[in-house]
C-alpha cells in the first residue's frame, strides 16, 4: 500500500518500544495530520477462541466522556414504550412497520433498541442488521424494556465491543480533539471493561497485544504489563 508523505512521516515518530498508555496518546496527538476530528479507537489481541460460545467476549461500556458522535437511535416498541422512548430523544421510534422500511432499505441509524415483545418481528432482520452490529441483544442491553434509559446511555456514549472472529476487539474512545485527560480515562474504561469480560473458558494468556490509533494513524503498541496491572 503507498503510503502518503505525512503519514510517514507520521509513523517515523514511533520508537521501537511498548508506550505507556498516556505516552501514546500524547504521541497519537502529536501524529494528527488530518484537517478533520478523528476518531481514536483502541484494538486488543485476546486469547480467545471465538468459534467456541464460551470464549465470546461481548459487552457495552459507557465511556466517562462519550465518543464525541451523538449516535441516531431507533427504538422499535409500541404503547408506552414509545411514549417513553420519544421523551428520552430517541430519532425514530416505529412499530413493526420498521421491518418493512429496513428491508426496503433504510439504515439511517446507529444504534437499534426494541422491546421484547417486538422481537419476534426484528428476527426477520438478522441477515441485515447482524453483520451491521444493529442486531438488538439482552445481553447489551438493547433488548428492554427500560427503552428510555437504553436510548439515553447510547446518546451518553455506551460503546458495545464484540471480539471478531480473528479475536481481536475494536472499538471508539473518543475523538482526537478530547483532552489527554479524557482520552486517557475513557482508555481506562474500556480497557477495564474488555479485561472484566474474560471468559472463564479462556486459559493462558488472555491480552496478547493492545494497539491505539486514530482514523489515519499509525497504531501506537501499548505496553501490556502496564494495562493488566490496573
């Protein structure tokens, strides 16, 4: 891949060396180059197997000082819990004539929170909204009935991670314009947050490599001792 002048000379600032995690996102700002806000995402190398359901390792975290993007929320429920998902500023609130709309095409949202009963409806999605991450899910908290407090830790900055298939985890922490102060506490955060979702199946090593980036970056290697001592 060729590169461009300012990202080379972007990455001839990395020293050969494990940064700590605020000596990292010192150099990341000091790296940015680009005209634009961009995002700072953390990736970690796990020990997992995630082709085994008792090495997933899945969760939401809500960051300190959010991502910096206020996300477009869609809220599939009726009644009341459409009521209240409208006075907690949700984008869109819409029963199961979403099904319809999504399949003809419309993806104008980041996030997707349903109650249960609207579930049996959204199935007919999963080919759309689940290699997206849109697919709703009880276990990060998108499948509730609390559809007000869903809709408002999203537009707060909650961050769902989910390790891929080659067991590594991405995610946002913020944008580049963040203090280093909030940067580094939303690091912490969500580094602790993948840490605490070991699962017990996992043996050995669990974080084999932790990597920080923004959008056009370079990736800054974190050191490993100082991340599993917190």
């Amino acid at each position: 891949m060729k590169r461009s002048k300012k990202y080379l000379a972007a990455k001839a600032k990395l020293e050969p060396k494990k940064y700590q995690l605020r000596e990292a996102l010192e150099l990341l700002k000091e790296m940015h180059y680009t005209k634009f806000d961009e995002t700072v995402e953390l990736a970690m190398r796990l020990g997992v197997d995630p082709r085994h359901a008792d090495q997933m390792v899945r969760g939401t975290v809500l960051l300190p000082h959010g991502t910096g993007k206020t996300k477009r929320v869609l809220v599939v429920a009726t009644g009341d819990a459409a009521k209240e998902a409208e006075e907690a500023g949700a984008d869109f609130v819409m029963g199961e004539e979403a099904v319809e709309k999504i399949q003809n095409g419309w993806l104008d949202f980041d996030a997707v929170v349903a109650t249960p009963d609207m579930m049996r409806h959204l199935s007919k999605l999963g080919k759309i909204l689940g290699p997206r991450g849109l697919m709703p899910n009880p276990k990060t908290g998108t499948v509730t009935t609390e559809v007000g407090k869903a809709v408002r830790e999203i537009k707060a900055g909650k961050v769902e991670f989910r390790v891929d298939k080659t067991g590594i985890v991405h995610a946002p922490l913020g944008k580049i314009s963040f203090s280093l102060d909030q940067l580094e506490e939303n690091a912490q955060t969500l580094i602790s947050a993948v840490i605490k979702a070991k699962p017990p199946a996992a043996k050995g090593r669990y974080v084999h490599s932790a990597v920080l980036s923004s959008t056009m970056s370079p990736g800054v290697p974190l050191d490993l001792a100082q991340l599993e001592a917190k």
